[in-house]
C-alpha cells in the first residue's frame, strides 16, 4: 500500500503556530487535491506534534474529528511535550511506523509532506521520499537547510501542498 504523510499546521493549512480545531483552516484548493491523491490509491494519514493535548487545551478526538473531516484516511497524533522524549514526536519516525504496521505500507512508496526539518527527518528516518512546502514554517526551514544539517535529504520543495501534490502525482 502506498500512502502520503500529511503535516497539520503550516502545511494543510493554518500558520506557523498551533491552531486548535474550530480555529483551522484548510488553504485554498487542498481539499479538491488530497481527493486526487485518493483517486490515485493513496492512503492518506495525518500525522502531527499536538502537545496542547497533553496541556488540556484540546483533545486527541477534536484533531481526529477534524482531520477526518478534510479526507485523512486516519491521524497519528503525538500528545506529548518535547521534554517526555516519546518515540511518536516527531523527528522520530513513531506516528510513520505505527502507521506502516496498522496499514501494511510500503513505506518506500510512501511520501511525507510537511513545512519543518522534523517533518523531513521522520520522513527519511521511516524510508519515505519527502515533500518540503514553503508554507508555515517552510521557508524557515529551507534557510536551516543552508546550515549544518547532514543527512536530510529532500526529494522536492514546493510552494504549498496543492504544488506538492501536483508533483507527486506526476512524478508516478
């Protein structure tokens, strides 16, 4: 099975910062291009840091309702703070293997799409190809990318997801 890996904030829409459900927003056109991906046989997963969660600021079923709602096929969410070093926040690859195991992906025809070096990093970790977006926090990224970060590799960088999509479909 082949599935693509899709940040929250800064890639599916929103900004930079954490924006908890009943405040985000898809960007323009990502709904009619994550139906392409699925028309395509992909398997579509969120997956997202939500640290607010473990802080009470929201739950883990108002980011999976709301994730389901835009066409995510299922959401693989990390509730905990940096500082509890769990295997799921990513950089780590935990949401991406729990998925693969959950689903039976192959995870070498998989992408990770997202706009910060941890997205990438899961992304490369887990064997996916990776997809930088120049939303959110992408732009920031690339300048980070300029410095000393060995070892992350990025397949494409596209201007937003729906470009990112674009890419990917043709690159089939």
């Amino acid at each position: 099975m082949r599935a693509v890996f899709i940040d929250r904030d800064g890639t599916l829409g929103g900004s930079d910062q954490i924006e908890y459900p009943g405040e985000f927003t898809l960007y323009k056109g990502v709904e009619e291009h994550l139906k392409k991906l699925k028309d395509s046989g992909f398997l579509l997963f969120s997956f997202t840091n939500q640290p607010g969660i473990s802080e009470g600021r929201s739950s883990r079923e108002q980011f999976r309702k709301e994730l389901l709602g835009f066409g995510m096929d299922d959401v693989y969410l990390c509730p905990h703070k940096p500082s509890d070093q769990c295997r799921c926040r990513k950089p780590a690859a935990g949401m991406i293997e729990e998925a693969c195991y959950d689903y039976h992906l192959k995870l070498n025809e998989c992408f990770v799409i997202g706009d910060r070096l941890k997205d990438m990093e899961a992304g490369i970790r887990a064997g996916c190809k990776t997809i930088l977006v120049r939303t959110g926090s992408g732009e920031e990224a690339l300048l980070q990318l300029e410095g000393d970060h060995e070892g992350i590799f990025i397949h494409n960088v596209a201007s937003d997801i729906n470009e990112a999509i674009k890419w990917l479909l043709r690159s089939l």
